[in-house]
C-alpha cells in the first residue's frame, strides 16, 4: 500500500523503511519474506531481503513492517543534493511479499519532495 523512508545515517550506511501491506482477503495471509530494491530516480539505493517479516497479514487489514537496509550512500547523497534543485525525487519499489499460497508482487511509485527527504537526515 505504502512505503516510507523512516530512517537514514550516512554514517552507517543504513536506512529503515516502512512498508504498509493490505490484505483485501476475506481470509488471513501467512507472510513469510519480504523481498524487493528501492530506486531513487531510477538508481538503485537499496535492497529489502527479510525472513518471517510478521507471522500473519490479517484479513482486510493493513500491516506496517519496518525494514532496515544497508545503502549505496554516495548515489543517495547525489541523489538527495539533486533534488534540492529538482524539488523533489521519485521513489520505486519493486519487490514481492512471500506467502504460503506463493508470492505477491508489490510496485509502489511516488515522488518525494525535498522537504520530506531532508526532514529524514534531522
């Protein structure tokens, strides 16, 4: 459904991300990975890789799971200058949820304004 950046750290090369997943079901989804790449205008900066990201994706509710990744921090710092000029940068992600009954593939495109990214470095 959504996916935010919640976290960055030039410093650890790390960043968190929460990604919000809806279950339209009339039933409970058993979730066992979640897997996909973050672009940032097209270059990627991340990859989410998670084992047993929550037990159970409840029937036609939305799930919000945290998800720390390591980051290509010097093409997000060319990115992030870059979007003080542009205001704002474009945001993928591609990847898919692992279930019990196989997987579902996610897409999630966005713009990020300037403000929005900048906010996450203070």
């Amino acid at each position: 459904k959504d996916v935010r950046l919640n976290s960055f750290s030039a410093s650890d090369k790390q960043a968190s991300f929460d990604v919000d997943i809806y279950n339209p079901n009339l039933f409970d989804i058993p979730v066992t990975t979640l897997d996909g790449d973050i672009k940032l205008n097209q270059v990627p900066v991340g990859h989410i890789a998670a084992t047993n990201p929550s037990n159970t994706l409840k029937s036609q509710e939305t799930q919000t799971i945290t998800i720390p990744i390591e980051l290509d921090t010097t093409d997000f710092m060319g990115i992030a200058k870059s979007a003080l000029f542009q205001g704002g940068i474009k945001y993928q992600f591609i990847g898919t949820v692992g279930t019990s009954y196989g997987p579902i593939p996610i897409i999630k495109e966005g713009e990020l304004s300037a403000k929005e990214l900048m906010t996450s470095f203070f």
